[in-house]
C-alpha cells in the first residue's frame, strides 16, 4: 500500500506494474515516467522499469490494513492487460473480495477484455469498475462497462484531450475529468468540462473534477467556475 495524491482515493495497491500504449490518452503516461524514475532509484519492484510485471508477494498486502481504505488498485498498470492471465486476475479479486472493509477502484482502457473476462470474476459490492474515456474514439468502453458485473461503475475522463458531447450515462454512477499534466500537456477546454458537468447534473451521475492540469497543476488548481467539484458515488 502506498499513499497518493490523487485526489480521488487514499491509496495506491499495484499487484502488477508496467503497461503498454493503446490509445491516445496513453501518449504522455505519468505511471511510465514514475517507473523510469523508480527504476533508476533502484526500487526493486521496478527492475523491469515499464515492462508489465506480476507481483503475487503483493496479494497479501490487504489483508494487513488495520482500517478501512479506498484503494486504487494498479495506478502503475492495467489489471486486464492481454498479458495478465486470467487466473491471477482472479487472485485479485479474490483477495478484494475477501476483504469487503475496503472499496477498490479498478480502471482499465481494455474495456473488451473486461466484458470479456467479466463472467469469471466475483463482483462484491466493494469493488468500483472504471473505464478510461479520454475523447470521443474511445467512448465504445462505456457500453463494455455498461455490462460488466460490478455494482458500481465511473469513467475517468483523464486526460481529458477532446469533447465527449451526449454521452449515454445509463448505469454510469460516478465520472472523473481532468487535464493533462506535466511539460507536454495537451490542452483541455473549459467548454468541454462543463458540458461533462452538466450531462452529470441531468443524468444524476456523482461528478468530481481532478484537475485543469497544464506545466503547473498547482497554479491552474481544480475550481470549475468558482467550484470544487469532489462528488462521490453512492455505494451499492
């Protein structure tokens, strides 16, 4: 377990780390940068710096939580990559449903192999499945999500790179936007921001907005018109 300052959960559990890119929301990944970093400091969970790893000494980590956490889980990865087979994905689920005093969220952009693997996975109502949509091309993964078995679904458009006007948010409880950060930011527009807000307000969907990003994420902060959005999901 590591702490985070993402500003929408407590901690970080990452029973696999490294990725590789498949869309253009993975062009300036911050977990690839922070895994070069990491290796470099010669964090042995990083020997293989981004290549996608299996850490199974992980899986016990939960179980020793003294108090109740809302985890993160693979900030460093995606748990449904093609690379990680399906039986160790089912050991991950395992241990978050064996430990139904914390509330995981699970964040993929392999919303196919979710709807594919869906079927073989026990979905408690502890765990909080996600999708990323970062523009228009991708949002094919909130009808994968629509039918996947978890109880409570969200979509984190981070980073947001484009409009996403008339998104259907049928069966959708909770939505993240956000810019890009770092050195080569791609811009967002305040327009489409507040279009995602309101398509949240008319469709009773909870909406959090993470950040406006850019060079300095600090100075640009996260009020939208005057507002901190920071709306949670009503758990099932």
């Amino acid at each position: 377990m590591s702490k985070t300052s993402i500003e929408w959960t407590e901690t970080t559990w990452n029973p696999t780390t490294g990725c590789t890119k498949i869309s253009a929301g993975c062009k300036n990944c911050y977990a690839a940068v922070l895994a070069k970093r990491l290796h470099a400091m010669g964090l042995k969970k990083y020997k293989n710096e981004f290549k996608l790893t299996l850490h199974p000494d992980t899986l016990q980590d939960p179980y020793k939580w003294k108090k109740a956490r809302v985890v993160f889980v693979n900030s460093m990865s995606d748990l449904f990559h093609k690379d990680v087979p399906l039986h160790f994905i089912q050991q991950v689920f395992e241990v978050m449903n064996n430990t139904p005093q914390h509330t995981y969220q699970v964040l993929t952009k392999r919303s196919e192999r979710l709807l594919e693997l869906s079927p073989f996975l026990t979905w408690t109502p502890n765990i909080w499945m996600g999708v990323s949509v970062e523009d228009h091309r991708v949002v094919n993964r909130i009808d994968d999500l629509r039918l996947c078995g978890a109880s409570t679904k969200f979509l984190s458009c981070e980073p947001l790179i484009g409009p996403l006007p008339n998104m259907n948010l049928e069966g959708i409880d909770w939505l993240i936007a956000g810019g890009e950060s770092g050195f080569n930011a791609r811009p967002m527009e305040k327009e489409w921001v507040e279009d995602i807000q309101e398509q949240c307000a008319t469709e009773g969907v909870a909406f959090f907005f993470k950040q406006w990003g850019g060079k300095n994420k600090k100075k640009t902060g996260r009020l939208l018109n005057g507002k901190t959005y920071d709306e949670m999901p009503i758990a099932a």
